[in-house]
C-alpha cells in the first residue's frame, strides 16, 4: 500500500508536467490547479516554489538528471524527478524525506516506477557549473541580456532566479481583511504593498471583495 505524500508536491508535478510538454504556461496552469485543489495556504506555497523553482533552474536539473537515465524517460516519470530533484539541490528539504515524499507520489499517483525515483533522487547531484548553469539560460540567450545590459547583466540573470515578492495595491480594508486571514502586510511605497500571503490570493477576502489588486511596482 502506498505511503502518504503531500498533495502539494501532485499539483506541481502535474503542473510540471502541463509546462515541459508545453502545453501551458506556468502561471495559468498554477493557478487553475491551486483553485481546484483548493490546498491550505502552505501547501499552496510549496507548490508554487516547486513548480517556479524547477522551472528557473530547469537547465541545471535537467544536466544532473541526464546521465543517471538511459534511453527514454516518460515525461511524467521527468517531471517527477525533475521537481524532487529541486527539492533536494535547491530547495534544502532533507534528502531522506525528498526520496521518500517522491517515491509514495510516484506509487500513489501513477506518476513513475517507484525504484526508478527511489535511486535517482538519493544519488543525484549538482553538476559540474558551467556558464549555462550559473545563469539557467542557453548562451544565446545569455548573449541578449548582456547586450541589453551591458555591465548590469549579471545582476539582472541573477535577479531571474530569485522568487519574486507578491505585490498588491490595498486598500485600509484590504490591509485589515488580509491581517485577520493571517496574510503579513509590509508597507511599501506608492501605495504598493509586499504581501507575505496565508492562502491563494483569489481566496482571499481582500481579492473577493475588490480590495487587493496584483501590481508590479
């Protein structure tokens, strides 16, 4: 039978799985996922840093796991390992706990051989740093943000793996309504707020009730 498994790590791995076919974009596939799975707001977070992060570091990952796997890996088995893998390089969860979440997943879901996952995610590695991999981008592309950016280039590729903050546009009511849901408001400038959210955004009272608006300052 089965081991239990979080059903956060399920909703990123399909989402995963949606995005590297390219079927879908990250954001809509996400955020349709997280409605209908109607997670609790930490299982939400670790879903969307899942599925962000192996996306941001898809290129690392995906030199990592290659060699460990012969011949064709079913693309749901790929995106199984691509997202424990993340967890365990970059993301710091327990190596012991990323084996074990990420087998019962694969077992419980259907989403891979159970052995397979078992012993790649307990031997993989981070590989050897290249030029590709300390950016995450093809050369090519790495080449269009250093002639866009000239001497700021590093810092603008840097800048793309980080985990952006949630900004909104709040109003009073918004700031209280997001507080008493358990939401930690940091005042920012110009009306825009970063927001460290307890639960999806579009479960909110704030966003139901036309109080917060997403904004990029």
């Amino acid at each position: 039978m089965p081991g239990p498994f979080n059903p956060a790590r399920e909703v990123a791995v399909r989402v995963l799985l949606r995005v590297l076919n390219g079927d879908a974009f990250a954001a809509p596939a996400l955020d349709d996922a997280l409605q209908q799975a109607r997670l609790p707001g930490r299982d939400s977070g670790l879903a969307t840093h899942v599925v962000y992060g192996t996306l941001r570091h898809a290129l690392t990952l995906d030199r990592a796991l290659s060699p460990m796997l012969k011949g064709e890996t079913h693309p749901k088995t790929r995106a199984v390992l691509m997202a424990g893998a993340f967890e365990k390089l970059f993301l710091g969860t327990a190596p012991h706990a990323v084996a074990s979440e990420y087998v019962n997943l694969a077992r419980g879901a259907r989403l891979g051989p159970p052995g397979l996952v078992n012993a790649v995610l307990r031997r993989v590695t981070l590989p050897d740093a290249t030029d590709e991999t300390r950016t995450e981008l093809p050369g090519w592309l790495a080449g269009v943000y250093r002639a866009a950016f000239g001497e700021q280039a590093g810092a603008v590729m840097a800048d793309l793996l980080r985990p952006q903050p949630l900004w909104l546009s709040l109003s009073e009511a918004g700031v209280r309504a997001l507080e008493e849901e358990g939401s930690v408001v940091h005042p920012g400038v110009q009306g825009v707020d970063r927001v460290e959210l307890d639960r999806p955004l579009r479960r909110t009272a704030a966003y139901e009730n036309g109080q917060a608006q997403p904004i990029n300052p």
